[in-house]
C-alpha cells in the first residue's frame, strides 16, 4: 500500500508545489496574469478531460500498468523542463504532468480498493487521503523552499526524482492485480450508472469538499488580510486546515471499518461541519479564522474517505477504475468551481456573502436528505 500512498502525495505535491510558486519566480516565463492562469489551468484541465479516459483504461489492462506507466511519463514531462527552461518546455511540462496525474491517481485509487478488504476500506482511503493532504500541504512551503534554493528547475528535478522513484517502488512492491471480466457496456448503461445516487450522492459530496477545501485555502487569506491580520496569521489559518482534514481522514476510516459510522451519517456530519465552517469564516478576527479553517478541514477530512469507501461499495469490482476516473473528475470540478462561485458573488456582493452561498449549498445536502426520509404527512 504504501506506494500507493506516495502516489497519492506526488500528485498533490506537484499540483500545488509548482502551482504556489510559479507566479513569484518565473519571470522569464510567465510574463502576465494571463499566461499564469493558462498554466495553472493546465495541470487540472488535463485531469479533467483524460482521468475518467485512463480509468476505464485501468479495468481494461490492469490498474498497476496504467500506475506504473503514469508515474514514468510524469518523470519524464517534470525532466523535460529541467533540460531546459523556456517557456514552451514549460508548458509542455505542466501539461504531461496533469495527464500523467491523470493515469496513476484513478489507477492508484482503485488498486487501493483491490488490494483492501471490503471491511478495512475505510481505514485504507483515510490513509490514502491522509498522505494526499500532506502532499496538498507541503507542495506551496517545500516547493518555495527548493525554487529559493535552486530555481524552478530545482522543483522540476524534485519531481521528476521523485515521479522515477515511485515508479520503481510501485514495481517492486505492488502485486500484478489482473482486470476482472465484465459484461459489455454501452453508453446508456454508463449514463445510467454515473446518474444513479449510490453514485451520484458521494461523488457530489466528494466534489462539495474539494470546493470547500480549494475556497479556504485561497479566500481565508483574503478575509484574514482585511481584518488586518499579518500573514503568519493567514498562514497559520491554511495550516490548520490541512492539518484539520490530514488528522480526521484516518480517524474516519477506522470509525467505519469498527462499524462506529455510516458513510451516510458520515458524509452529512462533514457536510454540515464544512458549512459551519464557512459560516464561522464570515466571524471578524483571528478566532473566527482559526475556527472557521478548522472545522473546514474537519468536515472535508470527513467527507473524504467515507465517500470514496461508499463508491466502492455500490461499484462492481471490475469498474473501480471507470468509477474513480469520474469521481475524481467531480473533484476537479468542485476544485475549480468553489472558488468561481466564491469570486462571483464577493465581486458582486462582499467576501462574506461568497462563503455564506457556498456554506448554504453544502448544507442542502443533509437537508434534502431528512426532507426525503420524512413520512408523508408530516
């Protein structure tokens, strides 16, 4: 498993370790905002269109070759920067990182669920979750400290190392997990799984907590700078919450695997938790901040691992990866959209106003839910 887990890290670190430090030093290459917003968009764009592509790759051929193979090409796109750093390369790079992430994350999701037990998956996937939030939460601290040190081609060198390791480890130590035999799918038949809500229901919640997550990391900042709070503050209110959501995930795990939670109740408790959350960053101070990042990352620590663990349940073996492919392309477009959202309404509206909306939208889930579960009549 633990190749795995580094899999899980090497994706984050290098969305948000190059993210966090493109703007400040890559004069040479980044040369206006828009051309920065054009490689930010490059690392998850391709996520977006290609994970639920190499997904149904993994149930065809094997999960462990489309790991292995996606490890191998982010090694390589990361080195075709180091060679040389010009602006195209760069591009080039940034863009076979986001398709390679696009290969190994589905492909080392599904390997988790093959090679766990039905009744640890929760304990499995807290873990993977755990490892991915360190990831989210040194890439911006190790990524600056190595571009100080060395450049962006510093970083790139990090990475590609990095990409080739975890590419030999996953080969001597993950087992060859052969593709399970399945019935024909057409393209109704996939329409009607992504819309059925054993489906549907986590992957929205998943999507609903990356968007919570992307909004506090970028915004609380924001609202902590207007309060007049320095930047250790606002700094220290990031790192609560990815310690928050990096603390709870195993913790969630093992609580469902002991039969302690239900990945129903579960998902609804970190729903409300992270809207709560929301509602407490709109409180002026430090306190609000700190509480508001830590209930955040609480609730999206929740959310995370139940989720995948339901998908799991209610998905046939031999469709993990067609099923984490698009699950995880529900989290890429709550990564993005939160923050969209966010931005719409405080340019229209105040800061406060964007966090209330976002807050109010997670907490319509479990509203609807007991709405539902209600007897008519009452």
């Amino acid at each position: 498993m633990w190749p795995l887990y580094a899999a899980g890290f090497t994706t984050a670190f290098g969305a948000h370790g190059i993210a966090a430090n493109l703007g400040g030093h890559a004069q040479g290459e980044v040369t206006s905002l828009l051309v920065l917003g054009g490689l930010l968009a490059l690392y998850d764009g391709a996520e977006v269109l290609l994970k639920p592509l190499f997904g149904t790759l993994a149930d065809r051929i094997g999960a462990r070759p489309v790991l292995l193979g996606g490890l191998m090409a982010f090694a390589a796109a990361s080195a075709l920067y180091v060679v040389a750093d010009s602006p195209g390369r760069l591009w080039a790079a940034r863009l076979g990182q986001g398709a390679a992430a696009s290969a190994f994350s589905p492909s080392a999701s599904a390997l988790v669920a093959r090679l766990t037990p039905a009744a640890k998956h929760g304990r499995a996937f807290g873990s993977y979750g755990f490892y991915k939030s360190i990831g989210y939460t040194l890439g911006p601290l190790l990524g600056g400290v190595l571009v100080w040190a060395g450049g962006l081609r510093l970083l790139f060198t990090v990475l590609a190392v990095l990409g080739a390791a975890v590419a030999v480890w996953a080969a001597l130590a993950v087992p060859v997990v052969p593709p399970l035999p399945k019935a024909r799918q057409t393209v109704l038949d996939l329409a009607r799984h992504l819309a059925d809500p054993a489906f549907l229901a986590p992957t929205s919640a998943l999507a609903a907590a990356t968007a919570a997550l992307s909004v506090g990391v970028g915004f609380l900042p924001v609202s902590g700078r207007a309060a007049g709070l320095g930047t250790v503050a606002t700094g220290a209110a990031v790192s609560v919450l990815a310690a928050c959501a990096a603390v709870v995930q195993p913790k969630a795990g093992r609580a469902l695997d002991h039969g302690r939670l239900a990945t129903g109740t579960g998902i609804a408790a970190g729903l409300l938790l992270t809207a709560a959350g929301l509602g407490c960053a709109m409180l002026p101070g430090l306190t609000g901040l700190l509480l508001g990042a830590a209930l955040i990352g609480a609730g999206t620590g929740l959310i995370t691992p139940l989720g995948f663990a339901a998908l799991v349940a209610s998905t046939p073996t031999e469709r993990l990866g067609q099923t984490m492919g698009a699950a995880e392309l529900g989290r890429e477009l709550g990564d993005a959209g939160g923050p969209l959202l966010v931005a719409v309404v405080a340019s229209l509206t105040t800061l406060n106003h964007g966090f209330a909306v976002l807050g109010l939208i997670l907490a319509l889930g479990p509203a609807l839910t007991v709405l539902r579960r209600r007897p008519a009549g009452r």
